[in-house]
C-alpha cells in the first residue's frame, strides 16, 4: 500500500483538488467572453466549465505508472486506481452537498452542481483516454472535450446545445446522465485491467 501511495503521488492529487475548490470559490459563477462557431456570436462562458480539468488532468499524471510494471504488483492497482479516481469525486460530492443545502454561502448552488457534473464528466473521458490512448496522451479526450464545448457548444439563443454537457444548466438531465455514465464507464475500464485478457 506504501508503494501505491507514494507512485500515485495520492498527496499531490489532494493538493490540486483542493486548488480546483480554492479556484471555484474565488470565481463563483464568472465567466470569459469567448467567440462562439456554434451558432451564437460570442458568449461568457462559466469558468466552472475549465476548472474541473485540473484534478481530472492531475489524476491521470498521478496515475502514470507503467501497466507493465504493475502486472507483477500483488496488489490490484488498477482497482486502487479506479477508487482513487471516484473518491476524488465523491469528496467533491460532499463538498457540493454544504452549498446545495444552503448552509454554506459564498458559492452558488448551481455553480457547484456544475463543478461536481463537469468532474465526473471530464474525469470519466480521462480515464477512457487512459485505457484507448495510454497514459502519456489521456489528458487529450476532456481538454478537447472542454474546448469544443467552450467554442461549438452553444447555439444562437445563447443556450448550450443538446450535446455539450459541461456547458448546459444544471436542471438538464441529460448530462447528468451522460457525465454519470462516462465517470461509470471509465471507472469499470480502468478496474478491468486487474483481470486477464480473454484470448
């Protein structure tokens, strides 16, 4: 477990997940006006879609031993991994909860909400990266996924599209759905990797 801990460098994954939160409380709901090709002209579009990045981005870089290596680990670090990843989120769960509930203020409800939906959205497409493309260009599916929503996901009514989940308002479903799904998704993926392949 001591050899787990210090290769995931669990410390310094706490340290940017308490950044992220540092961030969002300090930014709240603010927004950077950035030309649209979706549809709309030019929108303010929430920094909480770009913050979650940087604990999805730093789980992967804490994440980045060799498979190769750890096939002769006793211990299943592929199911480590994939505890670590949702703890992560479910830490930000239990920090979201405060300012939903409304004992906390100095945070939005729905800003939060948004942080804690776009966290499990861009941390699932990090872990997909991580099993499709390998752990050196994992970070590439939520960045990409981040910037297309920032320039193509909203359309001329100033409203995220149907597709861009990071962007939408916290009352819509689907991306709570969708977001779920990819966490879900890439959680199984990376626990898989304890187990044989069938030939």
């Amino acid at each position: 477990m001591t050899w787990w801990l210090h290769t995931r460098r669990v410390a310094l994954l706490m340290g940017v997940t308490a950044g992220f939160w540092a961030v969002v409380l300090a930014v709240g709901d603010s927004g950077v006006a950035l030309p649209q090709l979706g549809g709309a002209t030019s929108v303010s579009v929430p920094l909480v879609l770009f913050t979650p990045l940087a604990p999805a981005i730093a789980l992967n870089a804490c994440c980045g031993s060799p498979t190769s290596v750890e096939s002769t680990a006793v211990r299943r670090a592929a199911a480590l991994d994939a505890l670590l990843a949702a703890g992560i989120v479910a830490l930000t769960a239990a920090a979201v909860l405060p300012f939903i509930a409304g004992w906390l203020t100095g945070l939005d409800g729905s800003t939060a909400e948004a942080a804690l939906r776009n966290l499990a959205c861009y941390t699932g497409l990090a872990l997909l990266g991580r099993t499709v493309l390998g752990d050196h260009a994992s970070t590439v599916l939520p960045t990409l996924a981040a910037l297309a929503v920032s320039v193509f996901g909203y359309g001329r009514d100033q409203s995220a599209h149907w597709w861009a989940w990071p962007a939408a308002e916290t009352s819509d479903t689907l991306s709570w759905t969708g977001s779920a799904a990819l966490l879900v998704i890439g959680l199984h993926r990376i626990a898989r990797r304890d187990f044989p392949r069938r030939s």
